[in-house]
C-alpha cells in the first residue's frame, strides 16, 4: 500500500477544493438572492397595498349603493304610508259625516243610542 496518485489521499484533496470552490459560488450567490427575495418581497407588499385599496374601493362602492338604496326604499314607504294615513282620514271624514248626517235626520234615535252606549259603558267600568 504503497502512496501512488490514486490512492485514498489524492483523492480526498479533489472533494476539498470542491467544497471550497461551491462555498465560493455560493456565497456569491447569496446576495443576489438576498436581493431578488427583497425585491420579491417588495413587489407582493406592492401588489397587497393595491389588492387591499381595490377591496377598499369596493367595499366603498358597494355601502355606498346599500345606503342609496335603502334611501330609496324609505322613501317609497314614507309615500306608502302617507297614502294609507290619507285614505285612513278620508274613510274616517266620510264616517263622520254620514254619523253627522243621520243625527240630523233622527236626532231622538241618536239620543237614545248615546244614552245607551252611556248606560253599557257604564256597568261594564264598574
């Protein structure tokens, strides 16, 4: 086991300087990954600020549509119910006058009838 050139030392000499070649490549390699991941970072910090002013955006136009709206719907009903306490009062005008047009025409039955709702409410609060 003589010492020759393809023997175990040389060997183990190759293995060492490539080792120390990669780690020369790799670090100078790592910079410019540092700077790519940096630049990357950047550009998906960039990319979420716009994703999150468009969702603003959005959100904005769409509250900005609900409360148009339910403006709209309220005012509908603000009419609805007007028509309704309209009609209300001129079914109670008409009521008022027919109950006004019978005591002329028989005031003695319209005495009688107020002193008997009179009498009932009577005896019923009692």
């Amino acid at each position: 086991m003589a010492a020759t050139t393809d023997m175990a030392p040389n060997r183990s000499a190759t293995p060492t300087r490539r080792a120390a070649n990669g780690a020369r490549r790799s670090t100078a390699r790592a910079p410019q990954r540092d700077d790519d991941l940096s630049a990357q970072v950047q550009q998906l910090q960039a990319d979420l600020k716009a994703i999150a002013s468009t969702l603003t955006g959005l959100a904005e136009d769409k509250v900005n549509e609900a409360q148009s709206v339910a403006k709209r719907e309220a005012r509908h009903l603000a009419k609805v119910g007007q028509q309704a306490v309209g009609d209300a009062q001129d079914e109670f005008g008409q009521l008022e006058k027919q109950i006004k047009d019978t005591i002329r025409e028989k005031p003695l039955t319209a005495v009688a009838g107020a002193i008997a709702l009179g009498f009932l409410l009577a005896v019923i609060s009692r």
